[in-house]
C-alpha cells in the first residue's frame, strides 16, 4: 500500500464530478450519504467522540487494522480501486465504438472496440462481484459467500447504500435501460470465458475471484448477479426509478440529451470513481467501528 487508510481519507475530494453525480443520487436515498472527508472527522461522525486522547486510540487502533495484512481491508480497498482504473479504459472504449458508428471513415472502431452494451453488462456484473468479494474480505468470511452478502443488502446505509445505488443507476440503468438485471444475466449467459479474460477489469482482479478456473469463474459471476437480481429489482421499482428521472438529476451539471444515454454512461465511467470514493468511506466507516469494540 502507498499510502496509509488515514492518508486516503484525509485526501478524499470534497467535490468534483464525482461528488456532484453522488449528491444527484441523493434523491434515491434522501440523507443516507454525506461526504464526510478527513480521518479524525470520520472518527468524530461515526463515534460522536470528542476526547482527543480517545480520538487518537482510535485512530492509532484503526490505522493497526488496516496495516495488517492478514485481515482483507487492503485487499478490500484494491478492489474498489481496481475496478474504478479500469472502468475508465472500458468508458473509453465504448465512446469511440459510439464514434466508429457516427463517423463512416472511423468504422474501423466498431471492429476493434467492444460492443458497448455488451460491455456495460459485464462492467456491471464483474463490479458487483468486486463488492460482493470486497464484503466477503472486510467481514473475514470466505469469498463465496453469496447469501451472506444478499442478505446484508437489507443493512446496508451510509456510503455503502449509495455505491450500490451508484451502480444500480449509473451502470444499470442509464446504459441498459429498466431491464438491466436480466440484460446484463443474459450477456452473462452468451460470453465464453475467452471473452471473459479479455475484459480488463476481470483480468485484474480474477485473483480475488472465486471459482476453479475463468469457466468456473464465470459461473460464479452468473450465481452472483442472478442471486442479487431480486434486490437491484425491487430498489429500482420501490423507488420508481428510471432514465429519465435520473437525467433530470444529472441536467443540473451537465447537458446531455434523453438519446444520448450511452455516451452519458461512458463519459461518466472515465470521469467518476465512485467506487474507490465511497469505498475508503466505507473502509475507514468499518475500521473505526471495530477499533472502538477493541480498544
């Protein structure tokens, strides 16, 4: 690790793009989310402490947890780092497929860049395994434990709630529409694990993935989105959410028409990381949480 769970959090923007798609969010899940920035404010929020003997033990137990390499924080973080690094790549190949179809002499980009929905659908479901896997690290329980992590979703809050609401909106939604759950299990369904291996998120973090080989591990990224198709629906349907609503959201910041929602979608997997943000949130949220049970 380059830089110590204190230092990512005290460095953690307090705007940007980022921070302003996340806060279009907050209609979703009015209040949940705040972007709270700065480890000691971090302390201070999640402990309501305010002794600075007591804010430094945890603090110092904290940064202990997290250095030690045994427990699956670090691991946790890299994913959520991972997974926002090569999502930008993937943005930008989908935008200059989108511009092969536009521009005649450019046509050679539609033959040598993935086909954008189809890579939407994997980024969505490799990103849910990401979080499904990153769960699995910070709570020490195997990495397959799917039902485990299904039934957490119903406790989830704060900044964990808003990145899988990032997800289910930004990456669901805008690209592939009310029925991306099914889109992204039927994609799942028609790639090989040669297809498989060529995505560069997948090749990144297969590591940390479960399951006897890419086959294996295909089928474990199937078993996954399938078993969290359920919840992603009813979020979706609870909340009445759609495109366009979202649109209207994201028209505060930035121009973009209602036939345009796959370059929407590209630009802002380059230009946003709202995986790594709220993910050291959610680490440090988790870290401190622990350090005052053991202190």
């Amino acid at each position: 690790m380059s830089k110590s769970i204190y230092e990512l959090v005290d460095q953690l923007p307090q705007g940007g793009l980022t921070v302003m798609v996340l806060n279009a969010l907050d209609f979703v899940i009015p209040g949940q989310w705040e972007n709270t920035v700065g480890f000691e404010a971090t302390i201070r929020k999640v402990t309501g402490e305010t002794d600075q003997g007591l804010i430094q033990q945890i603090g110092d137990r904290a940064v202990w947890l997290f250095n030690d390499k045994s427990q699956g924080y670090q691991n946790a973080l890299w994913l959520y780092q991972t997974v926002d690094a090569t999502d930008s790549a993937l943005g930008a190949a989908a935008l200059a497929n989108k511009v092969g179809e536009k521009v005649s002499f450019l046509g050679f980009l539609n033959k040598i860049t993935p086909n954008p929905e189809k890579a939407q659908a994997l980024d969505l479901s490799i990103k849910l395994v990401a979080e499904l896997v990153a769960f699995c690290q910070i709570n020490g329980i195997p990495g397959d434990s799917i039902g485990d992590f299904v039934a957490s979703l119903a406790d989830y809050s704060g900044e964990s709630l808003m990145r899988m609401t990032a997800l289910v909106c930004l990456d669901g939604l805008i690209p592939l529409g009310p029925d991306f759950a099914l889109k992204a299990l039927d994609f799942i369904e028609q790639v090989s694990p040669k297809e498989l291996e060529q995505n560069s998120t997948f090749s990144k973090i297969k590591p940390l993935i479960p399951g006897q080989g890419v086959a294996g591990q295909l089928e474990f990224i199937g078993q996954s989105v399938d078993s969290v198709k359920g919840w992603m629906t009813n979020f979706v349907a609870q909340r009445d959410l759609t495109p366009q609503k979202l649109l209207g959201q994201l028209r505060g910041f930035m121009e973009v028409s209602e036939d345009k929602l796959d370059y929407l979608a590209a630009f802002i997997d380059m230009s946003t990381n709202y995986y790594e943000h709220t993910g050291i949130q959610t680490l440090a949220h988790r870290l401190i949480e622990r350090a005052v049970a053991e202190i």
